[in-house]
C-alpha cells in the first residue's frame, strides 16, 4: 500500500488557469507538507499543515492555496497559473509537527505550464 | 533564521569507492540533522538521520558524522554500488522545528 499518494502524476496546463493536486497520506500522520522542486532539484517548502497550524512559507505566492477536508488529505490549489510554476510537486506527511520526525514523501506530480 | 550549505552539487565516484557529502548549517540551536535520497523520478526518502547529543551513527555502508562546534554533518557511504546513484539531501531542524534543506548532490556511481 502506497504510504503518500498524489495525483495526478503528470499534469500539462496553460497560462492563467486554475489547477489542483490532490495528497492522500495513509499513515495516520497529523502533518503535512507541499513542497516545490525546481529543475535544479531545490526543495522548497510551501506549507506545513496540521489540524491546529498552518504555516506558510511568506515567499509563496497567494495564488497557491492548500486545502484539507480532513486529516488523511492535503489538496494543492493553484489560481491563474504562470510558466514559472513549472516544477515537480511533492507532498509529504509527518507524525506530528516538529523538525526532528521523519517526512514521508509522495511521488511528485510534475506540472508544465505552457 | 537557518541556512544550510551542501557540497559538491555533483559527485562522480569509481564503484566500490567511498563518496563523502559535506553541510554546514547556521543555527546553533539546531539539534536534528536527516539525509535524504531521491532516485529519479521518485519522492526523497530518509536513510539516515543523527540528533545532536551524538556524534556519529552507522547504519551498514552509510554513516553521518556530526561536528556541532564546527556546525558541520557528513554522511559518507562506503563501497559504493550502481544503487546509490541519487540525488542527496540533507537538511537541519531551525528554531521553529522547520526541517531547512541543503541544495542537494547527484551522486554518480561509475562502472
């Protein structure tokens, strides 16, 4: 059984559209995470998340948006797309909140803005 | 807040050879201290981790050496093999207990 799952795996878009990714997490993990990789293989963070704290990494800009309906979920909403949010998305979840637990990282949904 | 510096960016190493991958962090307050792996097309996974009241832990051919004066980790894996062509993460805890990461070393392993 897949630990962090997202979907889609691919996803190709044009300019000024509005997009999601969804995150499912099957380890009863309180936290969770959206993280941007660039084609240099940077991970930035974007969000940390759990059900008492959402943290937002201030460089993101307000177009991305994350949505949980409930714990096990974390949904990535991404308005009036631009070409430079091209990158691979990874989604990733924790025990708890804290810098000093394991991430458990999804498979990453690559996503072209063209 | 956090800073943390990984080198090389790219390392090419004779299989059977050791590779040795270097950080150095900013936060003295910082006291945990993973190393990811991400093969390609796949999401980072944890290989190894330390915490800061030890200086050094193994776990079969890898090992993380962790210099608090210094503000340095190291993880270093030792006869190499075709599998462990990667890239490298590594990453330290900052105040907020934010996991900051390093910018990453592909790892190539030569026949």
């Amino acid at each position: 059984d897949t630990a962090v799952s997202q979907t889609p795996k691919y996803l190709v878009t044009q300019m000024g559209n509005d997009k999601s990714i969804k995150c499912e997490q099957n380890l009863g993990h309180d936290t969770m995470y959206w993280y941007k990789q660039d084609s240099k293989k940077f991970l930035k963070i974007m969000f940390s998340y759990n059900n008492k704290e959402l943290i937002i990494n201030e460089t993101v800009p307000n177009r991305f948006s994350p949505k949980s309906p409930d714990k096990a979920h974390l949904n990535l909403h991404i308005n009036s797309l631009e070409l430079g949010d091209s990158a691979v998305y990874f989604c990733a979840s924790s025990q708890d909140f804290g810098g000093g637990l394991i991430q458990f990282f999804g498979p990453g949904t690559r996503l072209t803005v063209l | 807040g956090e800073n943390v510096e990984q080198h090389p960016s790219t390392l090419s190493v004779q299989e059977g050879d050791s590779a040795v991958i270097k950080c150095t962090y900013s936060d003295s307050a910082s006291n945990y201290f993973p190393w990811y792996k991400q093969e390609l097309g796949k999401g980072p996974q944890l290989i190894i981790d330390i915490r800061s009241n030890v200086g050094e832990k193994k776990d079969q051919r890898i090992a993380v050496t962790l210099n608090k004066t210094a503000k340095h980790f190291s993880l270093h894996i030792t006869e190499t093999q075709p599998e462990d062509s990667a890239v490298y993460f590594c990453a330290a805890s900052d105040s907020n207990y934010q996991l900051i990461w390093g910018a990453g070393t592909k790892l190539i392993i030569k026949p």
